[in-house]
C-alpha cells in the first residue's frame, strides 16, 4: 500500500494524531520497563541465585560423578593389571610347583625301581645260593650213592674173585642195572 492512501485513511476515521505525544501511553510504557527491570533484578537476587547454586552444585555434582567414574575407570585398570601380574605369577608358581611334584615323582619313581633291582638282585644271589646249596647236597648225596655204588660193586668184585673179562662184564652189568651212564 502506498503511504498516502494510507494517510488518507487515518483521516478520514480519526486516527490523524498518531505522532502525538501520549502522556498516559508513554507512562504506562515507563512503568512497566521499571517493573520489568525491577522483577528482573528481584528474581536475580532471588531466583537467579539459587538457580545458578543449584545449576552450579549439579554441575559439580556431575564433574565429580565423572571424576570418580575416571577413578574408578583407573583402580579397575590398575586391579586388572594386578590381577593378571597375580595369574601370572600363580601359572608360574603352579608350573613349578608341577615340575617340582613331577621331579619328585621321577626320583621315587627311581628310588622304587633301583629298591625293586636290589631286591631282585638278593633274590637271584639267595636263589643262586640256595640252588649251589642243593647242588651240593645232590652232588654229596650222588657222592655218596656212587661211592656206596662203587663199594658194593668192590664188594662184590672180590667175593667172586673172577678174571678181568669177568669183572669187567660184571661191572658193566652192575652200571646198566643201576642206570649209571
């Protein structure tokens, strides 16, 4: 719209002291910027204050919840660190503790077999022993069979008192009656 028209207009309804000063306009205008900037200045004091404490506690509030959550962060690390050192070391202390008992093992285990060829070997010494024993007596009592053997065929060679031929045919006879070979 062009402003002339829109001058003509207000004329022609009333409305042609609009630049005019209104006392009752500008002062209602003032009071009310002075009770704007005076509730402004209240609720600053008041309410600002403590919005900004309570703005400020919950924003430290919150940095210390993230600070202990670093804390924590860290200790776990640290624990999880020491954690894992500690397993180490206890794989280590059970690896050795392992060839330790097995070391041990293998030595009783030697200790057994070497008691068990001792054993084995007084056994075969008695037994060897025992066997020369009774070798002996069978041999003493074959001694003894043979010497009563060889007494008797005496005896008997020279009570029949014959010639060679006789008491060597009677003592080969004798042998093979007695299963001397």
């Amino acid at each position: 719209m062009d402003i002339l028209v829109y001058l003509e207009l207000m004329r022609l309804y009333g409305r042609t002291k609009m630049l005019e000063f209104n006392i009752e306009f500008w002062s209602t205008f003032g009071f009310t910027i002075l009770n704007i900037l005076i509730l402004f200045f209240v609720l600053k004091k008041v309410l600002f204050g403590r919005l900004t404490s309570f703005m400020e506690n919950r924003s430290n509030k919150i940095q210390e919840t993230l600070d202990n959550a670093e804390e924590t962060k860290r200790m776990i690390e640290e624990m999880k660190v020491e954690y894992d050192e500690k397993l180490k070391a206890a794989r280590f202390e059970g690896q050795q503790i392992t060839a330790e008992y097995k070391e041990m093992a293998q030595k009783e285990y030697n200790a057994i077999v070497e008691d068990a060829k001792k054993n084995a070997e007084r056994i075969i010494v008695e037994t060897r022993k025992e066997l020369e024993v009774e070798k002996k007596q069978i041999m003493d009592g074959i001694k003894e069979e043979i010497s009563n053997l060889v007494i008797a065929a005496s005896e008997k060679l020279i009570r029949e008192n014959m010639n060679t031929e006789i008491n060597q045919k009677l003592v080969k006879e004798f042998i093979d009656n007695e299963h001397i070979a």
